[in-house]
C-alpha cells in the first residue's frame, strides 16, 4: 500500500514513519509513506496557503487552489506508481492498479470505526488530507472520495487523524504484524465465525501470581479448547458491562 499524506506541517510525521511498527513496515517494503507539504504550492513569494474567510468570521481558511494544485500533483504521483515499480508492495503484485482513495480528515466526516479500518486496508493507494486553522475552503470537498472524523471533537488540524488512520490501517496489512501479534482476535474486530464485534478477552502474562494477584487457573491449564470458551465468554461479559452498545449493532 502506498499512503500519501498532504499537510502544512510534515515534520508532524518524521517520527510517526521511522519508528515501531509503521517504520518497521516502511523498511520492509510492505507500505511506503509519502508526505506532502502545502505550502509548496503557494500562490506567493510569502508561501501563504490561507486566507481570511469571504463573508467575514475569526480565523483563517487553507486556499482551495492550494488545496486542489497539491491533490493533482499527488494523484499523479501516486498514479505513476505502478505495481512494477515496486514489487514488494502489500496488495499489489498481480493485481489491477486501483484509483488512490482520497480522504479528507475532518470533525464534520464519518466516525472512524475497525469496520472503516477494515475497508480502507483493501485500498492500494490512499491520499489523506490534513486541514488546518479554522479549516479549509468548502470547495475541495467535490475532489475527495470520503471524509473521516477520528472522533467527535475538534483537533488543531488533521494531523493526529492522518496519523490514527495510517496507524490503523497499516497494522492489517498482511505480513506487518509478527505472528505472535496477530489482529483477529482484538478488540472491535468482527469474529470470524459470527461477525459480532466484541471487545478483547483480558491477557495475562509471567508471573502467575504477584502482590497477592492470581492468573485465572484455567488458563494455566493447557486445555485449549476451554480456554477458548472462557475467553469468549470474557469478551461478551467484558462487551456487556463496558460497551453494551457494541452488543445491539
Ligand atoms: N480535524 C479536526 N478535528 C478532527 C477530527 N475530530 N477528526 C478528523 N479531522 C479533524
């Protein structure tokens, strides 16, 4: 998969891409990351990409045509990227080249959910816009494909969205988590076998007891076919008491 990412502020990324798990999945060539700054497309010699809203109001506004010259020139980009060019690429090898999808990180955009997590990891090649100040002008909305909100209140800017989405898609990507970190059985995960979206079952570790604490038996007893009853029937108890809402969807 190929992420770009359109900003005022790419520095906001450098640690984000080189580091855990996403860096990991950048040097193996399982996703590559590119992140674009506005401010290469401004229309003056100041580098100003926003301006005061027509009509009046606080803030300042990012400019559609900086917005829009910006998109074009990483749709392109993203375009000539063929899946030749880089045969390591997850998703890709033997397949038709897809359209980027491109989003727009926005308070006012769908809740971003695992089921939307799910979806977009099918994508080959996404295009995340980050908005910034008061926002962005209303018209660069008729170029995206979706618009995502990571929650229901209101971030400085796109950024942290940008980087929960990439975050979060990435992880599904076949091959970036090891084995032993594998993301079925996870929270907000749909199970395999019913489709219903449960929360995770608790995990314990080494050691067995602690301060008084116990591991619960049944999980030291190597009876695989129990343990995994016991822990179905953790996640549903643990879906009902934290978050009965999941239960009624
Ligand atoms: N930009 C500002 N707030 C946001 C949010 N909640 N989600 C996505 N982008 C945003």
């Amino acid at each position: 998969m190929r992420i770009d990412i359109i900003t005022l502020f790419p520095e906001f990324f450098e640690g984000f891409k080189d580091h855990s798990i996403i860096g990991r999945a950048v040097k193996n060539g399982k996703i590559e990351i590119f992140v674009h700054n506005l401010r290469a497309q401004a229309k003056d010699s100041y580098g100003s990409v926003d301006d005061h809203p027509y009509g009046g109001g606080p803030g300042m506004v990012l400019r559609f045509d900086v917005l829009l010259d910006t998109l074009n020139i990483v749709k392109a980009q993203s375009s000539e990227h063929s899946p030749k060019s880089s045969p390591t690429c997850a998703g890709r090898q033997g397949s038709e080249l897809k359209k980027p999808k491109v989003i727009l990180m926005t308070p006012q955009g769908q809740v971003f959910k695992q089921k939307v997590a799910l979806e977009l990891a099918k994508e080959q090649n996404l295009i995340l816009i980050c908005g910034h100040y008061e926002g962005f002008d209303e018209r660069i909305r008729d170029y995206v494909d979706q618009e995502i909100s990571i929650g229901d209140y209101v971030l400085t800017g796109g950024e942290l969205a940008a980087m929960v989405i990439t975050d979060s898609v990435v992880r599904l990507l076949p091959g970036v988590l090891g084995d032993d970190m594998s993301s079925h059985d996870e929270s907000h995960s749909p199970s395999a076998s019913s489709g219903q979206v449960l929360l995770e079952y608790p995990q314990y570790t080494r050691p067995t007891e602690y301060e008084g604490k116990k591991v619960p038996e049944i999980l030291l007893g190597g009876n695989h076919k129990e343990i995994d009853k016991w822990r179905h029937e953790q996640a549903i108890e643990r879906t009902k008491s934290r978050r009965p809402d999941l239960l009624k969807q």
